[in-house]
C-alpha cells in the first residue's frame, strides 16, 4: 500500500467520523424535538455503523500499511475490502434516507461482516509471513479474531429479531457478547499492535519483555473477562468462576500496564505537548476503564453497569471515543496525515478531546443521580450541545486533513480557477 493508498483511506475514514458525529447530534435532538420524520432507532443503527465503519477502516488501514511488507500492501483484496466497508458504512445511511426497503440494511451489515471475514483471513495468512515482533503479530492476529467472532453476537441478534422472541436475557447477553469482542477484543488489541510496534524501535530490551507480558495477559483476558457481561443475571457456579478468573486478569492487566507506561513515558518526551496530551487522555482512558471492569465482578456494581443506560454508553464511549478515537488521530498526526505544525490541527485536536472528556463527564453524571443533584432535562440538553461540539471538532479535523495534504488543496485551488 503506497502512502497515497493510506492517505486517500484515512481521508475517507475521516469523513466517516464527520457524518457519524452529525448523525449523533440529530439522535441527541431526537431526545428533546419530536421530528416525527426521523426513525429512532434506524437513525441510531446507522450511527453505530458508522460509528463501528470509520474505526474499523481506519485500523485496518493503519494495520496493513503499518505490518505487511511493501508487496503484501500491493495486493488488490485489500483495496476491494476497503473499498467493501465503506460502501456498506454509506449503503446503511441509504437505507435511512429511503427508509421503504426494511429488509435492505440486514443484507448490507452481513455483507459488512462478509468483508470483516475476508480481511480477517487475508491479514492472518500475510502477517504471518511478515517481519513483525511477536507482540505484535499476537496482538494483530487476535484482534482480528475477536473482530470475527463479534459477528456471533450480531447474527444471534438478527435470529432473536426474526422469531420475534421477548427473552430479554439472551438479548443482552448477544449484545454484550458482541460489544465485549469488538471495545475490549478488536479495538482494544488492534490499538496497542499499532502503538507497541511504534515504541519496540527505541525502548530498551527489559521494556519489550514487560510489554510482551502485558499483551500476553491482555489476550488471555479477553475470554474470561467476557463473562463479566453475564453477571448481570443469575448464572451458573462455573460462570461466576470463570467471571472472578477474568476479574482478577484484568486487574493484573491494569497493575502490569502501569510498568509498561513508565518505560513509555521516558521515550515520549520529543512529542509535542499537544500530543502527549491526546495520548495522557486516551491510555487514562483505557486505564479508568480496566480498573473499573475488574470490579462489575461485584453484583451490586455489575448489575448498576449493565443495567443502567448512561453508564452502559459512558462505558462504550469511554473506550470507543476517549481510548481508540484519541488514540487513532494521535497516530495518524504523528505519523503526518495531520500536520501538527498547522494551526488548524491544533484547534482541532483540541475541539474534539474537550469534546470527548464533558460527553463522559455528563454521561457518567446522567446514569449517577445519586451522587449528583437531579437536573430534569439540562444534563439531556448538554449533552445536545457536546454531541454538536464533538460534530464540530470533527469538521475541523476534517479540514485539518485537507490542509494537511497538499494534494488536496491543489485540487481544490484547481477547482476553484
């Protein structure tokens, strides 16, 4: 893949993250406006799928050009999946402008789980053959995996929608089946592959043992740490074993992390502070975030996390938003898709993470009402107003990227002559 290839993906990737923002901003008005006109829970369908398309792109992207050989990045099947995914992220968002073929969006998501099928099998089979460490090869590999077996839960959720069934315990635990692969599985371990092949050429021998180990107890997590999903109802004594085993992994996982990030932080330094500021707020993330998973082992805990809304979006968006989104515009500025040095990225990276951090904020605070004062509707109001912040900062991440590339704006300046 020539950097062209990647640049002209990430810029489509980019564009996919404007439109979902934009669509979260008219599901957040949905809650306070009536518009009949707008399908509820279509709208937010689409949102999740574009949501889900703009980060898988992206990592794919990054993944490829970043691990394969120059001739493995040649290969056209990559081009068609990529091409495949982006199509199905805006053949979604047709099925909501004509809303009269309901059947159209299930075919169009199986065919996007067809190509997360392809690339899962294509990428194992060129990996392999690649020079890569083995953190990195085991990171990769299995976050493919997870990226494929996630697809269980979607297609357990299309029966349960097709026989009509009303059984809302295996409703929930498909759903958490599936976001648990795809947030704590795929995403998670396709950002530290990225991030740990980045940091494997300057850090010293005794780090990369400690980042082997903590990727290795990363991956041995996943499974375990899945039946956490499930404490919310009445399980068997060997799902409650299998839940501790997967609690205690992930609390290692947080305690050997902090090893591995104070090698980091000593290699870091030459970033710009802008920067080190998105990455302090995306690995604060995925740390909040493993601390508190460790501790929905506890019923009164597990069963306020996966039974309260607010908190259950303050999770996903915690991970989705505050550790892959972050993570995922740092790398792409570091590695020169956003130039930093121009005022535009700046503002914009700063739009989006303050974005970011008050959605949390008023999330965590909207699903806590014990431990801040009831509000009516003015927490639902600000969250309107931070969903069309975000929408915002992605525009002008946008337009970073258009700034950023000076093939585009020639195109433009063409245009315009």
């Amino acid at each position: 893949m020539t950097i062209k290839s990647k640049s002209f993906w990430i810029s489509l990737s980019i564009l996919d993250l404007c439109i979902g923002t934009f669509l979260a901003a008219i599901l957040r008005s949905k809650t306070l406006f009536e518009l009949p006109s707008i399908d509820y829970n279509l709208l937010l369908h689409v949102h999740s799928h574009f949501a889900l398309g703009w980060v898988t792109l992206a990592l794919m992207v990054l993944m490829v050009n970043a691990f394969l050989t120059e001739e493995q990045k040649k290969l056209a099947i990559y081009q068609f999946i990529f091409w495949g995914i982006f199509a199905c992220t805006w053949g979604l968002l047709l099925t909501f402008l004509f809303p009269g073929y309901p059947t159209l969006s299930t075919h169009i998501s199986i065919l996007f789980i067809f190509f997360t099928y392809v690339f899962s099998w294509v990428f194992i089979r060129d990996i392999r053959k690649a020079t890569v460490s083995k953190t990195t090869q085991m990171l990769s590999i299995v976050s493919v995996v997870c990226l494929a077996l996630s697809s269980a839960g979607t297609f357990s959720l299309s029966y349960l929608f097709a026989i009509q069934s009303l059984d809302g315990i295996l409703y929930r635990d498909a759903l958490y089946s599936y976001l648990h692969l795809q947030y704590n599985g795929f995403f998670t371990l396709a950002v530290f592959a990225l991030l740990f092949q980045k940091l494997e050429f300057i850090l010293l021998q005794e780090a990369k043992k400690n980042i082997y180990h903590f990727s290795l107890l990363l991956v041995i997590s996943i499974l375990p740490s899945m039946f956490l999903s499930y404490r919310w109802h009445d399980t068997s004594i060997l799902f409650y074993v299998i839940s501790v085993i997967g609690s205690i992994l992930v609390m290692i996982c947080f305690v050997w992390f902090i090893t591995v990030l104070r090698s980091m932080l000593k290699v870091v330094k030459s970033v710009p502070p802008l920067l080190r500021f998105i990455g302090a707020l995306s690995i604060g993330s995925f740390m909040l975030k493993t601390f508190l998973q460790s501790f929905t082992i506890f019923s009164v805990i597990g069963n306020f996390v996966f039974g309260d809304r607010p908190i259950i979006m303050g999770f996903l968006h915690l991970v989705f938003l505050g550790f892959v989104a972050l993570f995922l515009l740092l790398y792409v500025t570091q590695t020169g898709l956003l130039n930093i040095e121009k005022k535009v990225t700046k503002i914009a990276l700063v739009v989006f993470a303050i974005g970011v951090v008050v959605n949390e904020a008023l999330l965590w605070s909207q699903g806590i009402p014990i431990v801040f004062i009831q509000s009516g509707d003015l927490i639902t109001w600000l969250l309107l107003g931070v969903s069309i912040w975000i929408f915002i900062g992605a525009l002008l991440i946008g337009i970073a990227r258009i700034k950023s590339e000076p093939r585009l704006m020639k195109a433009i300046g063409n245009k315009k002559n």
